[in-house]
C-alpha cells in the first residue's frame, strides 16, 4: 500500500503546490489544504502502515504487544491537523477581509492596504 | 591606578546629575576630576624620570590571558598628563562655550567616558584590554561629533568617523591577536624582549600591517585622514580635546608603544615613514587653502599628526626624541588654537578668517593665548615649537640609512605650509583692519580664555627652560619608544648650523607664503584633485554601491509575489533533494510492492486523484470546496483502515468544520477567475508535476529501507508503567510531548484572536483615523 500512496501524495503535492501559484486568493486557500492533506500523509506513509492494529493497550495488559500501528507519526499528525485548520481558518477569514478591503480577489492587484474608491 | 581609570566612567554616570543639581556651577565642579587625575599623575614624575615604572594588574579573564594590566612610564605618563590636564582646561571650556544648551550634562558624560578610556589607552598594558579601551574612544568619539544630532551633517560626519576608525580597529584587533600569538604572551611590557622572535616569525608582515592600519585609521593618515575634517561637525571643544590633541594622537601613541617591538625593519621605515611623510604634505598643501579657522586647524592636525608618524617611521633615537617633544608641542599649541577658534566663533558669530580682524582689541586675553600658540606653531624662539623643529630638521639631517636628503626637503616643506596656517589662523583675525562680524565681539569668559593662555604659558615656560623641566622626564619618555636608554639634551640654542638656516628659510618661505595668498591660491587650485578622486570619494562611492547592492537584492527576492516565493523554495529543496539522491541513494533498492493492496483501497485511492484533479480543472468555488472535502474524508477514511481512530475521528469533524467555514467565507468572495496566462500554467505545471514526482520518489525510497524507531518502543512499553493510558497517542500527546501540545493550544489560541479581530474589522472604522 505504500507504494500506491507515494503516488498519491506525489500527486496530492503537485496539484497543492499549482493551486498556490496561482494568482487567485481561493484557489491560494484550497491549495493549502490540499498541501496540508498531503503533508499528513507523508509522515503517516514514512512510519509504514498497518492494517487494523491501532495502538492502544488492553484493559489488562501493561505494555503494546504483536503487532501494532507507530504511535509517533499519529501523535505528529494530530498535531499537524489541528494546527492546519487553525491555518486555513486564518487565512480564510484574512482573505476574505482583504476581499472587503480591497476589492480584487488577484494577488497581483493587493498592492497596498488603501480601500478602493466606491 | 585602576581607580583612576574608572573614575572617569563612574563620574560620565553621575555628571548629568551634577548638572541638573549645581547648573551653572557644574564645570567647576566636575573640572576637579581632571584636575585630581592630572595631580595624582604628576605626583609619579619624580620616580618616573629616576627610570622606575609602576604596574598593577587585575585578573579579569583568567581563561583567555586577559588582565586589567596597567603600566605607567615615560610615554604613558606623557599621554596621561596631557589627557587629564587638557581635559580639565576643556571642561571649564565647555561649561561656558555650551553654557546655554539643553544637553551639556550629556556632553559632561560623553567627555569624562572618553576621557577615562584614553586614559586606560595610554595605561594598559595588555593588548586586548588596550584594544576595549581603544574602541571606547571611538565610540565617545561618535557620541560627541553627534552632539548636535538634530543636523544630518553632524550624524553623518559622526558615522563616517566610527566607520573609519571602528573598521580600522578591527584591523588592529587581527593583528594584535597576531602578534600576541607570535610573541606568545599579551603583556605589551614583554614584547620588546621578544622583538627577535616576532619580527623573524612569519606573522610578522601581516601583523604589522593591520595594526598599521588600525593607528592610521585613528590617527587621520594618508588615505584614512578623511574622516578628520568631518569630525569638526563637533562642538569646538570636543574638535580641541578629542581630534587635535588626545584621542587621533592614540594611534600615534600606539605606532610609538609597539615600537620597540614591531620597528626598524625595512617594511617599518618603508611604510609607516611613506605614510606620514605623504600625509603632512598632502593635508599641510590643503590647510592653508581654506578659509573657515576649523578646516584650517583640522588639516593641519591631520599634517602634525603625519609628522609624527613619519619621525617614527625613521625611528632613530633622535626622531623619536623629535616625535616626543612635537607631540607635546602640538597638543600645546593645537588644543590652545582650537579653543580660540571656538572663542571667536562664539563671540563672533563666524569662523571664516575672512569676515575677521582686529579682535585684539577686543578680546586680548584670548589673543594672548592664541599669540603664543601660533608663534610656537610657526617655530619661533623661544617656544617650544623652536625646539621641537630643531630637533625634527636634525633627525631628518641624520637618518643615514634612509634618503637624508628627502626626508629633510620633505620636512621642510611640511613645516613652510604650517607657518602660513599659522599666520592665518591669527594674524588674520587677530590684527588688521576691523571687520564687520554677525555678533560685536567682546572678550569670552573666564573659564574660555584661561585654557588657551594656560597652554600658551607652557609652551613658553617649556621653550625657556626646556632643559630644566623636560630633560629627565623626556629621557624616560624616549628611552620607551627607542628601546633603549637615551640621552635627551633640549636647548635653545644650537650654534650656527644647517639646523639653523633651515629654520630661518622656513619662517621666511612661510611668511612670503602667507603674504602672497592671494596671488598663489589661483594657480595651485587645479592641483586639487583629491575632491574628484581622493579617498573621501571613494568612501562615498563604496557607501553607496553597499545600499544599490541591497536594494538590488531585496527587489530580487523580496518581490512581493507569492509564487516566486514558492518557486525559489522548491527550487532549492529540489535541488538539495536530487543532489542527496544522485550521491546518495541506490536506485535499484527500490521496491515497487503492490501484491497486499485490497480492492477498497485502490477505489480510495483512485477517488482521491479523482478530487485531486478536480479541482484544478474546475471552474466552480463549490466544486472545489466539495471535491477538497472528498479528500480530506479520504484520508480519514485512510486512518480508520491503518490503525488510527483518533486521527480518523480528528480528521472527521475538522473536515466538516473546515467545508463549512470554507464554503461561508467564499461565498462572499467572487467566482473562480483565472488571471493567469496559458504560458504560465503551464508552466507551473511542470514545476508541480516534478516537485510531485520528486516527492513520490523520496516515499518509495524511504519506505523500501527497513525502519529504525527507538522512540515507538520507549512509547509502547512505557505508556501504561509511567503515564497510566491505555492509549499511546493520548499518552504522547497529553503527557510525553505535554508542552508541545501547550504550544499548539497557544497557536490555536492567537489564531482565534486573530480570526475575532478580522471579523470586528470594518472598512468605515479605517476611515476615522
């Protein structure tokens, strides 16, 4: 599964990293999730998969025993997750201020933080 | 002695104090000080000219061989006496000469710290605490040329003087850790005796030459003098103490200090005499030119100052002896001049030599102290300036090794160019025809007349009894410089000699010089070429490709345009990235494994792509909201099959939060556009797709190395024994990583305020402000 998902991360990269070139402010936005996303999938990728066994130790037991999914990524990425929304929430709401603002979604076009003439 | 040396620094902390308390009485309050230093100094004269020398050391920096090492002999109680004695005449100058100004509590502080580090110049006897002093001077001498820091002429004459002299003190700093190394010891008292071992050893040429260039730098030499005349933008007192007499006689001072040690090799005469030689001319040529009393004086300092180097440079017992007496001379005549200068300035309301004459009449005390300054400039009997031009046209005469010749002519041409800035600097103003000034003059202050008829009186008194006073003491001073025992005879008279007659062509060719301003000014004009092409220019030019050359790069990665940001980022990962894996990495290693993938999974897949691509084709803002969405559910879904339930369900409510807040916000935004150009997209594309398979090419890399995790184990058996969770992830989380978990509470936290604060922004509440 591995290899699959190189691809797909690969491909998840490229379409995050266009939609950031773009000129457009929302396309900026979705880029970055896209990009989040991709980023996420990486770490978990890199620390291998394992099907089914998530790691939590039994009722009884005092340590993780057989088989079990890495902790260490997982515990990375809920960090990165949650940090990613706070993100793109962000941006999201600065974005749409400075839409308000200066009236042109372009980013070639913000030039400076006057308001346009109504 | 330390005492001494920090008293000064202790009392630039409390003076603005003193002075908000006492007012008008401040400067006789503070002059005790200087006055103290000069009598505790002067109390050491006896024992001093017996030959003895007194050190103390204080460890500071055990570590690195560094002490508060001080020592005081011949030269150093010379320097010391001069410091503190015309800082005492100057701090009753500026009490009166800045009576009036708002700031002169600061002025008293920036005076006493610079006083009290060309104290510890003149007495350290380590070289790295000499090197702390030394900056210390150029940094009071900053602040003081910044006094007036409202003009921009004063703040840029002030930071080209720090520029100058802080860059060339970073040479000196290399090069006494140079010699220092060489000579294996920081104590400047032993490095005579190790002179053999420093001058053979193959440091010795570059060491020599950043130290020179540090005390050339310092001391305004010929291309480092630039700095000097800018230096004037000071108030007159500051120009009297710091750039005539003491501070830019410090490298002076050090050139003499080293000289036992690093001197009479072939580079010393060649160098440090060509330098000083070529700077009295140059400045001695230009200072009479002018017409403004500073410019005037400020040259011929810097000419006086290159004479001293040049006496050096020869480095004969009796050059030495020469430099030692000129350089009592100078600081006599120099700092009396400048405090005229400023006398007549502030009576007059001008300095150009031009608008002025006849102020004998009016202001006498002040003529009588500037006379004898200038008939000392100038050489004439009985003066110590006499005596000091003797004594430099015979070493010239004597300096058998070099180009006797030369060097006299050289000399004496210096020396003609003094007595007409001499001539000028009072003649001019002080007899004549009255002129017509800004303000009607009349006779300065007490406390700003007595300085210059206080040094004229020494002069006079030294000139008299030059043997009776100076002769044992300067013994002392001379036997520090040359290395070894001297013996100093000073007189008036000489008997009918080459010495003598060049003296009288001198006065003669000076004053004929003087005479004739008028009509030679026109023809040596065009030899000015320096303003075009000297130094300064060069500074100038140099100043301003540093600021072009910024800005050239700011524009270039600073350019304000998200994707170039982008564009460099990838491009300099990429290139990192292919150039480990080119050197690093076996392909062949790769394995491509797809034999356990189940048939759900490859649908999960192909839908993400699906999204994936989506949204880069679509021209709907709800599609992309949507097809993002899929993603994100995808990758949850991910989770739920890989052992990750607390990711799964993270992702789960953050995706549906996210799609939310997304789809409410760009509702209000307008419809996807396309700004950009075919070419460029497909640009981009390219630089995507690469960077896309750069990274697939890292994962199957990665993953087809067997993993190596110390950190998953130490979690796994750990988590129940030490935190008591049956989940890991929590465990790491909440308790492991706690304070990481704390910081990303915070970022979330601002980002909250941040998101509150945007939404209360509105457009109107800007148009109030």
């Amino acid at each position: 599964m591995e290899t699959v998902l190189a691809f797909v991360i690969g491909i998840l990269f490229a379409v995050g990293i266009y939609l950031m070139m773009r000129r457009s402010l929302v396309k900026l936005i979705i880029g970055l999730g896209v990009l989040g996303h991709a980023a996420n999938l990486l770490i978990f990728t890199v620390g291998r998969l394992t099907r089914g066994e998530p790691p939590l130790i039994g009722k009884h037991e005092e340590v993780l025993s057989g088989t079990f999914a890495d902790p260490l990524p997982q515990a990375l990425i809920l960090t990165a997750i949650v940090i990613g929304f706070g993100v793109q929430v962000f941006a999201a709401v600065l974005i749409k201020s400075a839409y308000r603002i200066v009236g042109t979604d372009d980013l070639d076009e913000m030039k400076s933080t006057d308001e346009t003439q109504p | 002695m330390l005492y001494a040396v920090v008293s000064g620094f202790g009392a630039a902390l409390v003076a603005p104090l003193i002075h908000q308390s006492v007012r008008r009485w401040s400067g006789w309050l503070l002059v005790l000080l200087p006055l103290a230093l000069f009598g505790y100094f002067a109390s050491h004269m006896e024992q001093i000219s017996d030959g003895e020398k007194i050190a103390f050391a204080y460890t500071w920096v055990p570590s690195l061989d560094v002490e508060l090492a001080f020592m005081l002999d011949g030269l150093s109680l010379l320097f010391v006496l001069l410091v503190s004695g015309i800082g005492a005449l100057i701090v009753l100058y500026g009490s009166a000469y800045l009576a009036d100004h708002p700031q002169l509590g600061r002025f008293y502080a920036y005076l006493l710290m610079f006083m009290a580090s060309m104290l510890g110049v003149a007495l350290a006897d380590n070289l790295i605490t000499l090197f702390i002093f030394w900056e210390l001077t150029s940094i009071s001498s900053y602040l003081l040329i910044a006094f007036k820091h409202d003009y921009e002429s004063s703040r840029e004459a002030a930071k080209k003087a720090l520029i100058v002299t802080g860059a060339g003190g970073l040479a000196l700093l290399a090069g006494l850790i140079l010699v220092g190394i060489e000579a294996d010891t920081w104590t400047i008292s032993e490095l005579a005796s190790r002179k053999d071992v420093i001058q053979e050893g193959g440091l010795y040429l570059p060491a020599l030459l950043l130290i020179l260039v540090g005390c050339f730098a310092k001391s305004a030499q010929f291309p480092f003098h630039f700095w000097l005349p800018y230096a004037m933008e000071a108030p007159t007192p500051v120009s009297a103490y710091l750039h005539s007499a003491t501070m830019v006689k410090a490298g002076v001072y050090l050139l003499a200090r080293l000289h036992p040690s690093l001197g009479g090799t072939d580079e010393w005469h060649a160098i440090v005499t060509g330098v000083g030689g070529l700077t009295m001319l140059i400045a001695g040529f230009i200072a009479w030119q002018h017409t403004d009393l500073k410019k005037i004086l400020a040259y011929t300092t810097i000419s006086a100052l290159g004479i001293l180097v040049f006496l050096l440079g020869i480095g004969t017992g009796l050059a030495v002896k020469g430099a030692m007496i000129f350089l009592l001379v100078h600081s006599l005549y120099k700092g009396a001049l400048f405090m005229v200068a400023g006398s007549i300035d502030h009576e007059t309301g001008t300095r150009d030599i031009a608008q002025l004459g006849d102020l004998a009449k009016s202001m006498p005390f002040t003529a009588v102290g500037a006379g004898l300054a200038a008939l000392s400039m100038a050489g004439l009997p009985p003066l110590l300036g006499f005596i000091g031009k003797e004594i430099i046209y015979e070493a010239t005469q004597e300096a058998h090794d070099l180009l006797p010749l030369v060097l006299t002519a050289a000399a004496l041409l210096a020396n003609i160019f003094n007595v007409a800035a001499a001539a000028m600097v009072t003649l001019k103003p002080f007899t004549g025809q009255a002129a017509h000034t800004p303000k009607h003059p009349h006779e300065a202050p007490l406390a700003m007349w007595i300085g210059p008829v206080v040094l004229g009186g020494f002069t006079l008194a030294f000139g008299v009894a030059s043997n009776l006073l100076l002769k044992d003491f300067f013994a002392q001073t001379v036997a520090a410089v040359y290395g070894k025992p001297y013996e100093v005879k000073l007189g008036l008279w000489h008997g009918l000699n080459t010495t003598l007659v060049l003296s009288v062509v001198t006065l003669v060719a000076g004053g004929l010089l003087y005479a004739y301003l008028r009509q030679i000014l026109p023809i040596v004009k065009p030899l000015n070429v320096g303003e075009k092409l000297g130094p300064d220019r060069l500074y100038d030019i140099g100043f301003e490709g540093i600021l072009d050359f910024a800005s050239l790069t700011e524009r270039f990665f600073q350019n304000g345009h998200l994707r170039y940001y982008l564009m460099t980022i990838i491009f300099t990962l990429s290139s990192l990235l292919i150039l480990t894996m080119t050197t690093q990495i076996d392909f062949d290693s790769i394995q491509l494994n797809v034999d356990d993938v189940l048939l759900h999974e490859y649908l999960l897949a192909g839908l993400m792509i699906a999204a994936a691509i989506t949204i880069t084709m679509t021209s709907s803002r709800l599609m992309a909201v949507a097809a993002l969405g899929v993603v994100g559910y995808s990758v949850a879904l991910l989770y739920v099959f890989y052992g990750a339930p607390d990711l799964a369900m993270t992702q789960f409510s953050i995706e549906t939060l996210s799609v939310v807040v997304l789809v409410l916000v760009l509702y209000r935004l307008p419809k996807f556009k396309d700004f950009s150009t075919p070419r460029s997209r497909a640009r981009d594309g390219i630089i995507a797709v690469m960077f896309g398979g750069l990274v697939t090419t890292l994962i199957l890399i990665i993953t087809s190395e067997p993993l190596q995790s110390r950190l998953s184990p130490y979690f796994a058996e750990n988590s129940y024994v030490l935190a008591k969770g049956h989940n890991v992830v929590n465990v790491i989380l909440v308790d492991f990583r706690g304070f990481d978990t704390m910081g990303e509470i915070t970022v979330l936290g601002v980002a909250a305020i941040g998101i509150f604060a945007l939404l209360k922004l509105r457009p109107s509440s800007r148009k109030e402000e």
